[in-house]
C-alpha cells in the first residue's frame, strides 16, 4: 500500500496535493487497507480524480521490484488536474490521516512521513508502534514541524503488518 499525498506550504500554509497514493506493507495483492484522507492520487476519495482514472487497487502492496514507487507509479500527475492540493496544512498545527479497511493482519505499525523532493528523500513525522492500523476507519494524529519549509510536500502512510508477508 503506498499513500502518498502531495501539499503546497505557502506564507506557512501547506496545500496537500493529491499525491496521495500511499505506502504501506501489507499480505497480499487482495484488499487490504488504504489511506482515505488526505486522498491519494487517483484514489476514489479524491475529488479530482475523473470516475475512469480511479484505481481500484489502492489496497495492493506495491510491486515487489520498485516499479511503482512513489506513489503506485503516479507521480507524474503532480502538475496536472489530477495532481491538485487536496488539503492545506500550516507548520506546527496537528492533524490527522484517515485510515480504512478490514483486513489488518493483526495490526502492526505505521509512520506518517513527508517529501519534499517528489519522493526521493522522507522525513517521518510519527510513528505508530503496534495496534496500526485497525478495522474500519481509524484517524492518526501527527504534528507538522514548525520548520516545515513552504512550499510543495509529499505525505506518505506506511504500514508494517503484524501477520503476512512483508510487502511495501
């Protein structure tokens, strides 16, 4: 599961682009779990996404070889319709990501991280030791550092499975 999301900081607000497409290790290449909000790129969730562009496997792992990461391999929509802030975030304000799904293989953890280089390096922001994610929709809270520059940002969720093979 990669979920990704893009923001923009500007006079220290961060827009959250839809670069939402998610990290997250998961069991299998069945349905497992997702990032809701903020919403991924092509996710269903979010609102600039065209009803024939959604990808209805936001719950597989990613591909074994790197292939697709960042971002499922979507990356290339920042800049596009596709590609818009889905949010706005400012430094040093709390906030949450939104968590859904059944499987869970038991739990695990998460981190919530940013890029601000389109992917190539992250920074975590917090991590979630055990009982991450649970079934159904579940928020997490995390803090964006008073130092986060303005500017455009990438947000990911990964996930660490407690039960099942370790896939990205």
């Amino acid at each position: 599961m990669d979920q990704i999301s893009k923001a923009k900081v500007r006079n220290g607000a961060m827009k959250l682009l839809s670069l939402v497409t998610g990290f997250g290790l998961a069991a299998s290449a069945q349905a497992h779990m997702e990032m809701k909000y903020p919403p991924p790129l092509r996710s269903k969730f979010n609102p600039y996404v065209v009803a024939e562009d959604i990808e209805y496997n936001m719950m597989s792992p990613l591909k074994s070889d790197g292939s697709d990461f960042p971002c499922k391999g979507y990356i290339g929509l920042l800049g596009t319709p596709e590609g818009k802030p889905v949010a706005q975030w400012t430094s040093g304000q709390s906030y949450s990501m939104t968590l859904t799904g059944n499987t869970i293989h038991r739990g695990g953890s998460c981190q919530a991280s940013v890029s601000f280089d389109r992917g190539s390096t992250w920074e975590v922001l917090h991590s979630y030791i055990g009982n991450c994610p649970v079934a159904g929709d579940s928020s997490y809270k995390f803090i964006l550092p008073n130092d986060t520059p303005t500017g455009e940002m990438l947000f990911a969720w990964t996930w660490f499975n407690h039960l099942g093979n370790r896939e990205m």
